[in-house]
C-alpha cells in the first residue's frame, strides 16, 4: 500500500490501441509507482488489448479504465484529462517504456511537499534541478523548443512529444488545455505551446525515465492520412497563438519536412 494518502499526486493517462503484447511489461512498471492513479483509456482495440488490461488492474492500488470507441490518441488522452483527480497529470503511450522505480523516486523527490506552485516539470538529460518564472524572452525560447525549432540555449532533452513532461492538472482544466482531434500529427506541439503560454512557473528534473520506442504502430510510421491538410489545419490553429517570427519559421519548417516525407 502506499504510504500517500488523499489527493493523487500524478494522475498517468495512457491511451491504448492494440497494445496487448507491450502492456504487461508497462503495467509491471507502472504499479511500481505510488501516489498515483492510473487511467487506460481503450481506444477501440480490436486484439486482447482490454483482457490484458482488466487482468492486471486489480493489482493496481487506483487503477481505472476506460472503454472508448476508436477515436485516436488525441481523443483518448482527452478523456484522461477530464477524469483526472491528480494535482499532475502525465502522459504514457502504451507501446513506450517507463522505468517505475525512477518515475517513483520523482514524485517522493520532487512533488511531495513542494513549497511553490509549479505549473509545468520538464525532464532534461543533465545539470541540476531548478526551477524558472516564465518570461517574455525565456517562454519564446521554450516554445521554440515544444515547436521542435532550434534554440541557442540549450534545453537538452526536452521534445515537442507529450511525454516525459508534467502538467499541473488545474492549470490545464483553467486554460482547457486539451489535444486538437482534428489532428493525426502536430496535436502534441498544440498542446505543450498552449501549456507554455499559460504556465507561469517550470521545473527543471534530470531524469530519465521514459524511452520512446518508435513502432510500426506509431503516428509518425503510419503516414496515411492527408499529409497536407493535416499540416494546414496546424499550422491555421498555431499561427494565432505564437509571436510572428516563430510562426513564419514553422511555416518554413512545416513546409520543408512535408516535402521531405
């Protein structure tokens, strides 16, 4: 049992879509970890994807799951966050990796008894933790790094992915932050610009706890929707949003990377 009582600290929202072979070794990982509640969402599976799932909640201290028609991953990840009961909600894709006990060891280290409000806890690769009042020139800097657009100072390690980052659950619900449906590619960088917009407060952690395994699964391997329109609606929803030196960039970036593909 764990030794945390009351509010969740972290709430682990992880949409499922025919993961049957890769989640028994994730929901090993992930009841490692305490203070936590966990959230399958099925998104409409179609293999074993559900049995494995009601098989191993019950060892889960505060487990739910969602049974979901196929709406994909921006959909499922939606319906997470409005469930949510954590001060933090959290991100894990069912077909990635996540080490439990270093997971674990974050939240005791940096979210128990925290004595300032935090609205965003990003993960680098090296230096020191600290934390960061969000500026004008700073939060350019950092959108240019959920934007996936190089920067001069370095924020080794943290991606426009929605993963391996923290998001104060209250901020999110205040701003409604949520992942654009609309979307098969681009929904993640939405998400965390529109969440650098309105946090005030980040944590920097290094730590590593998340791997990314890219499969034949994975959006970004399974190119079969409109490439082009995808990127208009994207690029429509995210000119509005950034200062107009970052946009032109990305319309740049945008431009070059679908021809590439």
């Amino acid at each position: 049992m764990s030794e945390f009582k009351g509010q969740p600290l972290l709430s682990i929202i992880v949409p499922v879509y025919n993961n049957a072979k890769t989640l028994p070794a994730l929901m090993q990982q992930l009841r490692l970890v305490t203070a936590v509640e966990v959230i399958f969402i099925d998104d409409g599976s179609t293999d074993r994807s559900l049995d494995v799932i009601r098989h191993q909640l019950k060892l889960f201290e505060d487990g739910r799951l969602i049974v979901a028609q196929h709406g994909g991953a921006a959909s499922a990840r939606n319906q997470g966050i409005a469930v949510a009961k954590g001060i933090y909600i959290v991100f894990v894709d069912a077909d990635d990796e996540v080490d439990g006990l270093v997971l674990n060891n974050i939240i005791k280290t940096h979210l128990i008894n925290q004595q300032s409000q935090i609205d965003l806890v990003l993960f680098v690769r090296n230096g020191q933790a600290h934390d960061m009042s969000l500026n004008e020139a700073n939060r350019f800097q950092l959108m240019q790094v959920m934007l996936n657009m190089p920067v001069v100072t370095s924020y080794e390690g943290v991606g426009p992915e929605q993963f391996n980052k923290f998001y104060r659950t209250q901020l999110s619900r205040d701003a409604n932050l949520t992942f654009n449906e609309s979307l098969h590619m681009g929904e993640d960088m939405l998400f965390n610009v529109t969440a650098c917009q309105v946090a005030t407060n980040v944590r920097f952690v290094p730590a590593v706890y998340y791997q990314y395994l890219p499969t034949a699964q994975s959006t970004t391997r399974r190119l079969s929707f409109d490439i082009v329109a995808n990127s208009q609606c994207f690029l429509e929803v995210l000119l509005p949003k950034v200062p107009i030196t970052l946009s032109a960039a990305k319309v740049a970036d945008t431009v070059v990377m679908d021809s590439r593909r």
